[in-house]
C-alpha cells in the first residue's frame, strides 16, 4: 500500500483527523506512504476543518488547521491504491461512483461501525470518541 485517500461527506469534520492522524504515524513509522482526504460532497470545498476537529486533533498534538476540503473525483480511485470509507453511506456513495478498491475504516477493529457524523453533534462533546475511534482503526489499517 503506497497510497490512502479517505473520504467522508463533507471533508472538514471526519477525514481531515483521519488524514491527519494517518500522515503523523507514517512520520513516525517510516512508511513512506501517501495521505489525502476528501469529502463525496462539494458544500465545503476550499473550507478549514471545522473547529472542534481541529482542536481534537490538537490535544493529541496533531495540525489539521492548514488541510482544505475538496471533492472527491473519480481519478481519485487510480490515483490512490486504497480509498477508506468512514461511514457506510459514503461507502456506497463511492461504490456508486465506481469505486472499486474501497474499504470502510470502521471494518480495522470496530466490527465494520460507522465513524459517526459529528456535524451536528451538540458541540465538542462526541469528538474525542470520533478521534478514539478514527485513530485505533488508522493504526490497524496501517499494520495490514
Ligand atoms: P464530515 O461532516 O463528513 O465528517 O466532514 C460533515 C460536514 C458537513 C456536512 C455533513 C457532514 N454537511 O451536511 O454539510
């Protein structure tokens, strides 16, 4: 695996802390892999991640502040080796799409779970169960 793009509705709540948790540990590791995000939807295109997942991020001392969200296109699926879905409707979104190599993130250790949606999530409150979750299934995806 040479390349990860995941994706999930919006690209500025879920996939950026994916992209960002995913790219600190190949940093780490050595991998030598990689990283993007992107969302199915174009609402956000160009736009920060939102406030809470750039906090999330950075009490584990991770910087998402600088990624930018855009919408995910159909070269996206040459281009990566691997496109992770992070929840089932952006999983059939893409397989609708033509996506082949596709997998969700909640299949690496959380029995095939939704990341939940934490868009209108009341407030900060759910985003560090969504950091929890996304940086568990990142570190198993990585060891496959
Ligand atoms: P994300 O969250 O998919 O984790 O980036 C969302 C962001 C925006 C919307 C929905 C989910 N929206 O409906 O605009």
């Amino acid at each position: 695996m040479k390349s990860i793009l995941f994706v999930c509705l919006g690209n500025i709540c879920r996939s950026p802390i994916a992209e960002g948790v995913a790219r600190a540990l190949i940093e780490e590791g050595g991998h030598g892999i990689t990283v993007d995000s992107a969302g199915t939807g174009s609402w956000h295109v160009g736009e920060a991640p939102c406030k809470h997942s750039v906090s999330v991020a950075r009490n584990h001392d991770i910087d998402i502040s600088h990624l930018r969200a855009r919408q995910v296109k159909k070269a996206d699926f040459n281009t990566f080796d691997v496109i992770v879905a992070l929840d089932q409707s952006n999983y059939r979104d893409l397989e609708a799409l033509g996506c082949r190599n596709l997998v969700k993130l909640g299949d690496y250790g959380y029995n095939g779970a939704d990341v939940p949606d934490p868009y209108f999530f009341d407030g900060f409150e759910g985003f560090e169960h969504v950091y929890t979750m996304i940086e568990s299934c990142v570190k198993e995806l990585l060891k496959r």
